[in-house]
C-alpha cells in the first residue's frame, strides 16, 4: 500500500512540474522597424565671378566658376 502511494505521489509530482514549467505564455517582440536611411546634406553652392569687362549700358562680361553643386543636381547656370 506504501508503494501505490508513493507512485501515486510521484506521479503527481511529476505532471505538476510537467505543467508548471510547460506552459509557457509566448510572448511576440515586434520586429524593430528599420531606420530610414539618412538624406544627404545640403549647403549653399558655391559660386566664384571672375573680373568684370566690356560694361556697357546694357551688359558686361565676366567669368563663372562653380566650386560646389551644395549637394544637389546644377540645372542652370549663369546671372542675371
């Protein structure tokens, strides 16, 4: 009789742990969300006139040099 209990114990016992240490909550951690990717930074162009000559009443002439874009695409060049 000793023995039926015992086994009866153990067996208790052992779906006890079985179930305490079994179920687990699952808990999902949400995947970072990725980084947007840095834009590139603008400056002010950079823009050198040479001498100025042949001033007229209505034009002269000069020279242009660009020496930075300041991070974007030169579409026009020239003064006004």
């Amino acid at each position: 009789m000793k023995r039926f209990n015992f086994l009866k114990l153990s067996a208790l016992a052992a779906f006890s742990c079985m179930a305490l240490f079994a179920c687990k909550e699952v808990v999902e951690v949400p995947e970072p969300e990725p980084k947007p990717e840095p834009k590139p930074e603008m400056t002010v162009p950079v823009v050198v006139t040479g001498d100025i000559s042949d001033v007229t009443e209505n034009s002269a002439k000069t020279s242009i040099t660009i020496t930075s874009d300041g991070g974007s695409a030169i579409t026009v060049c020239g003064l006004v």
